[in-house]
C-alpha cells in the first residue's frame, strides 16, 4: 500500500505484516512491517517509541540517524545499513533525499542481538553489506509480490541480515576476537606441533601475558589448555575410527610421549586410551 507520511513520494510502498500464531510468536523472528520509501530533503521520523527493532538500507542520499539517548548523530550514506532500536527514543530522516528500503522487525531474542552487535557503543556495519540487501530484499518482496512464505522462512531472513552485523562488528574488541579465532584454527591445523605459549601469542600480534589473558576470557581457557583440548579431541577421535597404535596416536596428536599422553588421557577422560577404545563411551569434547 502507499504511505502518506510528510516527506514520503508517492511511488513508495509499505506493508504491514500478520503477527502470526502466538507459539510462533515466541519462537521466530518475524517482521512487522517492511517498506520501499522515495524521500525528499522533508522526510524526518522523530518517535519515543515504536515497539520493534528496524533494519535500513539506504539504496540512494543519506540518511541521518540519532539515538536519542546520545547526542551523536550518524550520517549512513547509500550502500551501507542503519540499525536502530525503536524500543527507545529515536530519530532519521533526510536532509538531502534518499532511497531506501527498510523493516521493523521483532522476536524473542531481537534485544539480545541488538545488545551483542552494539556491544561496542557505535554503529555496526555488515560484512557482506550484498548479502545483507539480498536478504532484505527477499523479504520485501515476499509481500511486494504476494508471496506465500510460513514463518520459518520469513524468520530466516531476518536473521541472514542480522548475521552479517554480528560477524561484522567493528572496534579493538572484535579485532582482538579474530585475532584469538585465528589462533584457535592455527592450535587446530598444528595440534602435533611443539605449540608454545610465545609463538602463539606471535601469530596473534600480541603479547604472551595479553594474549594468554584474552584468550581464557574468550574460550574459558588457558592456550595451554586448549591445546591439550584439542590434542584429546583428536586422539579420541583416532582411538575410535583407526587402528593406530596408541603409541602412533600419541606422536600424530602431538604428545612426545606415550606416557605422558596415557596420564593425561586418564586424567581428563577418566579412563586410559585402550580403555576408551574398546568401551561404549562417544567421543567426548566436554570432559576434556
């Protein structure tokens, strides 16, 4: 349908959204409702609240954004996204025109993805900011063309854009987070090398004391710790799928030594590797 806010040009479009079964409700993201605004320099939104979240991609213009809560104000220039929690008060609009498409969005864990990909205080960008538009898009055009579409799949959507913003955060804290994801897959590839606390904190840029510390408060512990971790997660995987030796395990999973390996196989596991071998017992990454 046309809207017929100030500002809004008459080949815009917004549709607003069934709210759904209630069980579903609880249990799905779900938009509330979705537009393709044209706007001119006189388009301004300026609200306490409106009960959602809403996601803005800016197709053409500029658009200007304010959380009312802070005096900042953010200029999302075309090509790039704007998301705001309309829980609180808010404001954009326009002082140039501009083109965009646009959802108000909810759901049981919406507050909990905004937090997350606010957690550094400014504005998130997507990733892939393509992918992002894609995925809105497609939503729109679910009711732009009549789509018939389950909740589910609606959903699905929602959360392709928002995966792109939390994959996407910005600041020294997520920089510091790839760095440590980096350093894992590094522990992971070379689980039968002589990893030692130095080299890691190397490849990661940082150093050993920094480095130690911020990777125990990602990953809940110690690099030492995770590659012993590691190492086990291997070695039950090899008792239990080949018919290495122990001893052959052992060197493959980077233990030195075979009786080194046998303790402290036992003393994560509760048993000894040829005990495990040949009992019931899954693979199990927890105990390790």
């Amino acid at each position: 349908m046309r809207p017929y806010e100030p500002g809004i040009m008459k080949k815009s479009e917004i549709y607003f959204c069934s709210p759904g079964t209630k069980e579903n409700q609880d249990l799905f993201f779900r938009p509330l409702c979705v537009g393709h605004y044209f706007c001119d320099k006189n388009y301004k939104v300026e609200r306490t609240n409106y009960d959602s979240f809403l996601v803005i991609y800016v197709m053409e213009g500029s658009l200007f954004v304010k959380n009312m809560n802070h005096e900042k104000t953010h200029i999302v220039e075309h090509g790039n996204f704007a998301l705001l929690d309309c829980y609180h008060p808010h404001c954009y609009g326009t002082t140039t025109g501009c083109e965009i498409l646009w959802a108000h969005y909810d759901g049981p864990e919406a507050r909990r993805y905004f937090d997350y990909m606010y957690q550094s205080g400014s504005l998130p960008l997507p990733t892939d900011s393509e992918t992002a538009y894609r995925n809105l898009m497609s939503l729109y055009n679910v009711f732009h063309e009549n789509k018939q579409m389950n909740e589910p799949q609606l959903s699905k959507f929602i959360i392709g854009i928002l995966t792109e913003f939390m994959t996407g955060i910005n600041g020294t804290g997520s920089s510091i987070s790839r760095k440590l994801e980096n350093v894992r897959s590094y522990i992971d590839d070379n689980v039968k090398e002589d990893l030692s606390l130095e080299e890691l904190a190397d490849y990661a840029g940082l150093s050993p004391f920094y480095f130690s510390r911020q990777f125990k408060k990602k990953f809940g512990m110690t690099p030492y710790n995770y590659v012993i971790h590691s190492r086990l997660g291997m070695a039950q995987f090899y008792l239990k799928s080949t018919d290495l030796t122990v001893k052959e395990i052992a060197y493959r999973c980077g233990f030195n030594d075979v009786c080194n390996f046998c303790t402290c196989f036992k003393n994560k596991l509760g048993s000894t590797p040829e005990q495990f071998r040949n009992s019931n017992h899954s693979i199990d990454f927890e105990k390790i």
